[in-house]
C-alpha cells in the first residue's frame, strides 16, 4: 500500500501532455482476440488496469509483447488455449474481464471466469444487459453463487434483433465483439455511443468488420468469417484532459494539454461553462488562461443549475468528482446529480471533513456552495476518480494532505504524482 503526501497552494501550470483513454484502450485489448493476425495498439497509457488487461490475455494463451512505458504493445492471439479460463486473480481485479467473453466465444466457443469482475465500488454494476445479449445470439450462459462464469456457444453464434434494457458501455462493447463474427446480420438497439465505443467500432472496422450506425445509439452489423490485424492508435483520455482542467483551474494555474480529442473536449466544454471556465482549443491543444474568474452561471430566473451526468454526449459519470471539487472553489451554488451509480458520492464525506460546503441530499445528489478554502485533512481513496478528486482538493488546500490507498489512483491515471510534480505540485509517494 501507499499514499500520497501534498502540500498544497501551488499553482499547476505548464504543459502536459494526455495518454489514451482508459476506456477504450481496455475493450480494444480484449478485441485483439478476435485477429487472425497480431494487433498493435499504440498510445496506450501506462497504468495498472492495462496491465491486468495484458495478464488476462496471456492467462488465454495470447502473446503479448512490447514495452507499456512506451505506450505500445502488440497482442498475437494466433494459437489461444482450447479451453480458455481467466483465473480469479484476474477477474476480482478488473471489470473489464468479462470483455473477454465475446472474442473467447468466437474463438473458442467457450470461456470460463473464475470470479465476478472486480473494479470500483461506486454502486451496482450489472451484467444483465451482457447476459441477456450473448443469450439473444445462442450463447448458454451459466452463472453460479460463487460468482464463477461459463460462457458456451459451441455451435456458433447467430444474428438476431437485440435491444439493450440499458445503455451499457461495456455490454454494448461485449456485444459488438459477439456479433462482428456471428453468422448474419445483427441489429442492436439502444447501444452506447461514447467516444470509445466508437473507437472499438471504428477498430473493428479496419479490421475487416461491418458495423454501421457507429456514433448513434443503433447498430447494424454483418457478421463475417475472419478479422484481420493491424496498428491501431488508442485517443486521447478526456477524462484525464479534464482533471488537469480542473487542477489548474483550483490552483489558478495557465495549463496548455496537448493531445486532447477536441471533439470530445467540445462536448465537455458547457459543463465547464456553468463554473465561468474559458479555454482556448486549437486543433488537439487544449489552453486554460490563469487567474479564471470561477463563478457559476444560474439558469434562467436566477435558478441554481443542476449537472447531471448521463449517456454520451451528457457528461460522463467519470466526470462528476473532480466537478464537485470544482465546484467547492467556483463562486455560487450548484446541484450535482449521479444518477448512474449509488456509491459514486460517497467521497464528499471526506470534503466535507476538508472544510467544503456540501450538503449531501441522498446518495445521488449533493448541493456544493463555493468558494471555500479548504484544509488538509488525511482521507483515503475509494476508487479512481474520487481518488482523483482527493487530489485536486489536496492541491488546493491549505496545509498537507495524506491520501491514503494510491493504488487505486494508479489504476485509470498515468504516473500522477510525476506529472503533478513536472506541473508545480508538492506531492510525494511513500509506502
């Protein structure tokens, strides 16, 4: 275990330079499997559920070679194991896992889990939608109290008409992988259209897939007898793009990100709106200006405005913690609604125990009223992006802030206290 250690009331500023997204460099790793030839993913970014995500690969059999420290590694799936299982290890420490389902499926007509997908604790995660979809294609699926899997479909998968109870990212990115071999023609309805749903997609189609509808929420996919390989480039993590945002932003900090989707920032852009934020976006460089005058923009009749996040392009869910602490620094009140997971807010607590001005309605609402100046405190962090947020919080507080359980940071974001170190910020690790 360590922890993080920050001295704050030092400006961030300078250039930092974003890695590919978390959340599509994993469901693009686990759609390497389907190649009949070696994938190479470049940008991809050097945390810890990547590395899980490659030690799933190779517990089936695939070869996986290269260097993550730079940012590339190629997966050859040419000789996978007949019977394919993802040991316990790997399932408790990474959601992701399940992903292997659909390629192992195609490619092998069977998998087996041996433990429930693990990742953050925000709340329920359910794999429904996932079961119900390999269901719909002819797959047999067995679940047991023990959280084990086994996935069959020794005959093959077929085309069908499914429509998602939900909009899941994941099942939709499992259920894609499912169909671009399954024999005929596949229409999924209600489907995810994130940005990195639509780099999956957009794989999958350089390797010989036909998907069309990429970017709406209704898929239409002909299945085809073979996927090729190729060299493919993970994009820019927005998510991270935005946490600098606001760790400048807090700081008052000048902050240029190179390497950001701009079309993804776009879409984030009015969210930050609300809080008085300005940035400049040339191309895929991204500059905020020092010194913001951060002050909320009330609705119509002077109503408090309300963020909620939602399917894309709402603003992601992954988004909201680091908003919250945006939100203890900006002049105004603002209500935060989570509607997706339950133990997402949960955090605030540990805000709260920082000086910050919240009241916490119910476990998917809290009502933030800045600025305040907050205090060193030593908290722990329960997931990434509340891990995350601990950090922003700390960067502006006054005095030293402990954060406990850094590993779980580690997990979604790249080196954080290296590249908040290059930024200005006093922070340390120590185990």
């Amino acid at each position: 275990m360590s922890k993080l250690i920050i001295q704050g009331g030092k400006p961030i500023s300078g250039t930092h330079t974003v890695p590919g997204n978390k959340n599509a460099a994993l469901p693009m790793l686990a759609a390497a499997l389907l190649a009949s030839e070696p994938v190479t993913l470049e940008n991809l970014p050097d945390i810890a559920d990547v590395r899980v995500m490659a030690d799933g690969l190779r517990a089936l059999g695939a070869k996986v070679s290269g260097n993550l420290s730079e940012h590339r590694l190629t997966v050859d799936a040419r000789r996978l194991k007949a019977d394919p299982v993802v040991p316990a290890e790997i399932c408790s420490r990474i959601r992701t896992s399940f992903l292997f389902a659909a390629p192992m499926l195609i490619r092998k007509g069977r998998i087996r889990l041996c433990a429930a997908p693990g990742g953050d604790s925000i709340g329920r995660r359910r794999l429904d939608t996932h079961v119900d979809g390999f269901r719909a294609l002819g797959a047999k699926v067995i679940f047991r109290k023990t959280g084990t899997a086994t996935l069959m479909a020794l005959g093959g998968l077929k085309g069908t008409y499914f429509m998602l109870d939900e909009a899941s990212v994941m099942a939709t990115e499992n259920l894609v992988m499912a169909a671009v071999r399954a024999e005929g023609t596949t229409t999924l309805y209600n489907t995810a259209c994130e940005p990195h749903v639509q780099n999956l997609c957009r794989m999958l189609c350089s390797m010989g897939a036909s998907i069309e509808g990429i970017g709406t929420n209704r898929l239409t996919i002909v299945g085809v007898p073979r996927l090729g390989g190729g060299t493919f480039r993970v994009g820019g993590d927005a998510i991270e793009a935005a946490s600098y945002a606001v760790a400048a932003l807090v700081t008052h900090g000048a902050l240029t990100l190179e390497g950001v989707e701009a079309e993804e920032m776009a879409v984030l852009e009015p969210a930050f709106r609300k809080f008085g934020v300005r940035w400049v976006a040339e191309g895929n460089t991204l500059r905020l200006p020092s010194k913001q005058s951060l002050r909320t923009a009330y609705d119509l009749g002077a109503a408090i405005p309300k963020l909620e996040d939602g399917p894309w392009p709402m603003i992601p869910s992954d988004l909201l913690s680091v908003l919250i602490v945006l939100a203890t620094q900006t002049r105004g009140t603002e209500l935060i609604h989570e509607k997706m997971f339950e133990s997402r807010l949960y955090f605030v607590d540990h805000l709260i125990g920082m000086g910050a001005k919240i009241v916490q309605c119910d476990p998917h609402r809290v009502v933030v009223t800045g600025p305040t100046m907050l205090q060193g405190a030593t908290v722990s962090s329960p997931d990434i992006r509340a891990g995350m947020a601990l950090i922003l919080a700390a960067l502006c507080a006054r005095g030293t802030t402990i954060i406990h359980n850094a590993e779980s940071i580690d997990r979604g974001y790249e080196a954080v206290e290296a590249n908040l170190r290059a930024l200005g910020a006093d922070i340390r690790r120590e185990s």
